[in-house]
C-alpha cells in the first residue's frame, strides 16, 4: 500500500468524522497528491536558500 493510499484514507476518515461526504476516494487521491507535490516542491526551495545562504 503506497502512502498515498494511506493518506487519502485517513483524509477521508478525517473529512467523514466533520460531516463532508462528497468527496470521494479519487477526490481524496487527487488532493494528496497535490499536496504532496506541494510539499517536494516546497523542500527543494527550501533547500536552495539554504544553499544560497552558506
């Protein structure tokens, strides 16, 4: 099961347990994967300026 799998469900779980039910798997999917090219996106920044500052 690949982590996205796994986070698309608990996001599910989360979004079910505070009344959202019109989200779907593929909604959930599609959001994690988002998020999770955001957050690569926002590591190489990071460690860019890092670079740029030694």
């Amino acid at each position: 099961m690949s982590i996205q799998v796994i986070l698309a469900s608990m996001l599910e779980r989360e979004l079910a347990a505070r009344g959202v039910q019109s989200l779907g798997h593929s909604d959930c999917m599609e959001i994690v994967e988002n998020l999770l090219g955001r957050l690569k996106e926002l590591d190489r920044e990071l460690a860019a300026r890092t670079i740029e500052q030694r």
